[in-house]
C-alpha cells in the first residue's frame, strides 16, 4: 500500500463525503431559494417530455443497483438463494439497460439545453460542470460493465468495490481492496467521489427534497381579474 492508494481510496472519500455533507447544509441554509432545479419548462416541452422521464427513470434504477450491490454483502443475496450466476447476470443486464436509458435521456437534455435559446442562456457554468462529470460518471460506469462482463472474462465487484466501500463509512478503509480493481472502476469510483462533491451547488441538490409539504399545504385558489365584477376590487392607496 503506497501513498497514492491512501489518497485515493481514504482521503479522496472523505473529503468528498464531508464536501457533501457541509455542502448541502450551507447551501440549505445561506441559499433555500435557490434549492431548485430552475424549471424551463416554458421554454421547450417537446424534448423535455422524451429526455426527463427517461433520464429519471434510468438513474433511478442505476442508483438503486448501486445501493443493492455496494451495500448489500455478497453472503446475504447467496443466504437467501440467490446465486453468484443469477445475481451478476441480472445486474449486468438491469445494470447496462438502465445506464443505456440514462446516457440516453441525458444527450437529450444536454442537446435540449444546447440548442435551444432561452435553455442555454439559463445555464450557468456550475450546471456546465454537472453534465459534464454526470456524462462522464455514467460513460465510465457503462464501459467498465461492458469491459469486464461482455468483452473480457466477469469480475466480481462485491468481494473487492463492495467491501472497501463499506469500509469507508465503518472508519476502517482498506485502499489495496480499490488498488487491485481494474482502471474503469478505479476512474468510474473517482469520477463519482467528484461528482459528490460538487452535488450540493448544483441543480442536483432537488434529488434530496422530498416534497412532503406539499400533502398538508392548501390548495392556492387562483382567480382572473376578468371574472371580478367591475368595482369590486378595494382601491389601493399608499
């Protein structure tokens, strides 16, 4: 174990894990208002409706395939009778499925915001950055599934990814776990800390706001001031 495994595999997750954690406090607390992901709908719907839906609805999968396969143990899924074949071909199958329709609602969106006027000039540099550590995360994330599972011979993420990953949040990192890894993993886990890192001062801040609110909130009536009879409004004075 080198200096550069420890930097990479301790120190980098730590860093990035408390840069998301202040992150999203400070922004909560010193920019609420800006808690949002600044809707442009009223620009353009029509690729919005194609791109959003498939873009939600594959990092959703994505996002939960990571859950189940970094935190859940291999000897859990095999406990319960699922095999070491069924769970890796399933993965990969679920897995490059959902990343596929993730790349592709996001060239959508990207593409969207590229070209059309009054989307592009809303975009700001940090939203720039985003898409462009989000792509990569994702592209790298997809390479390294079809580089090992359909090109080359497997490999078995949950005995070495899995396990240093949970050793980050039990404080007993193993860096030579990540050190052995092939490169597309190491460069996919790399390019996921950075996105960590910078999640809170982006748009991607809307992905923690559950809208509970909303199920107790009252209906806001809204009225047009042609269906008020003339003379009914109170004059306004200073």
């Amino acid at each position: 174990m080198n200096a550069v495994d420890v930097l990479l595999w301790v120190v980098a997750p730590y860093v990035a894990l408390t840069v998301f954690v202040l992150g999203h406090v400070w922004r909560y607390r010193y920019d609420k208002f800006g808690w949002t992901t600044r809707s442009s709908q009223m620009y353009e719907s029509r690729l919005l409706r194609v791109g959003s839906p498939l873009f939600h609805f594959g990092i959703l999968v994505v996002l939960l395939g990571h859950i189940g396969g970094l935190v859940i143990p291999k000897s859990w899924t095999e406990a319960v009778g699922v095999s070491e074949a069924a769970y890796h071909a399933g993965a990969v199958l679920l897995g490059t499925v959902a990343g596929l329709a993730t790349l592709g609602g996001l060239a959508i969106l990207i593409y969207r915001r590229r070209t059309v006027g009054p989307v592009f000039t809303a975009t700001t540099r940090n939203d720039k950055l985003m898409y462009l550590v989000l792509s990569a995360t994702i592209v790298l994330g997809l390479a390294a599934t079809v580089a090992a599972n359909v090109i080359g011979g497997g490999y078995d993420y949950r005995t070495t990814i899995s396990p240093w990953f949970r050793s980050i949040f039990s404080f007993s990192p193993d860096p030579s776990l990540m050190a052995g890894a092939p490169i597309l993993f190491q460069l996919h886990a790399l390019s996921a800390l950075l996105l960590f890192a910078i999640w809170p001062f982006t748009r991607l801040v809307h992905m923690l706001t559950a809208p509970i609110g909303y199920l107790t909130r009252p209906y806001i009536v809204y009225r047009s001031r042609a269906d008020e009879p003339t003379g009914s409004r109170t004059p306004w004075r200073p």
